[in-house]
C-alpha cells in the first residue's frame, strides 16, 4: 500500500502538479479540500524536505523490503529499524502543525490525526516487534 499512495499522492506535495494525471490531480485536490490538509495544500519548504525523504530514501527502501520478506532475508531487520524511527520522526512535526493550528476545527484536526496517525500506530507497532526479535525469520529460508 505505501508505494502507491507515495508516488501518486504523497508526491503531490513536492513534484509539480503538471507530472501527475489529471485524475490523481483531481484526487489531491479532493483531499486537500474535503480534508483541509494545509500542508498538502500550502506544501511548507519543511514539508517538501520530509516528501523528498519519502521518495528517495523510503520509497527504494519498500522494494528492498518487499525482496527480503519475499525471500525471508534476516539482514532486512537493521534497515527497517531505521525505516520504521525514521517515519515515526518524520511524523512529530506533521502532527504538530495539525494539533496546533489554527485554522482546523476539532474535528479536521481528529480527522487528519486519523489520516495520519496510522503511519505513526503501525510503524511504532512494528518498531517495537521488530526490536523484540533478533531473528526475523528463523526457519524455511536460507540467510545470504
């Protein structure tokens, strides 16, 4: 699910509208409007740093993942730590111009933590699943 929603949403905050198409402009500006996201929609210079993060460093890191939990690769345990306290990092200020804004209701405001707050939920889920256990896969696959 990441790799679709970050090349043709997440993107949206940091490449020009003209690269996408015209459906997925039409989605980003559904998004922005129905669910007042300023940051998608005023796109902060802060803001395009942490997309540009998404694109050149998670996005090649989800097909490397894919690879290793495909073919059950220990070695994939250091990089998704850092994967995973990265995008809980990265969450931090997105969170905090939510809960601190003035121009959102209490209920945008829950609305976007909700959007949100499931790629702080899972990661730190996962996070702390993955530091529990020093062997990610432990039978039926050979290690490199």
């Amino acid at each position: 699910m990441g790799i679709p929603i970050t090349i043709c949403v997440d993107a949206q905050g940091l490449v020009p509208m003209k690269y996408f198409p015209e459906q997925l402009q039409i989605l980003g500006e559904y998004y922005v409007r129905e669910f007042k996201d300023e940051l998608m929609g005023q796109r902060p210079v802060w803001f395009q740093s942490v997309i540009a993060c998404e694109l050149v460093l998670q996005l090649p890191f989800f097909f490397v993942a894919i690879y290793a939990f495909w073919k059950g690769k220990n070695w994939i345990r250091g990089p998704l730590i850092a994967y995973l306290a990265h995008v809980c990092t990265t969450l931090v200020p997105i969170v905090t111009t939510f809960v601190t804004s003035e121009h959102l209701s209490t209920t945008e405001m829950q609305t976007l933590l909700l959007v949100y707050g499931t790629w702080i939920v899972l990661p730190v889920w996962m996070l702390l699943l993955v530091l529990r256990t020093p062997q990610l896969f432990v039978k039926g696959k050979k290690e490199d």
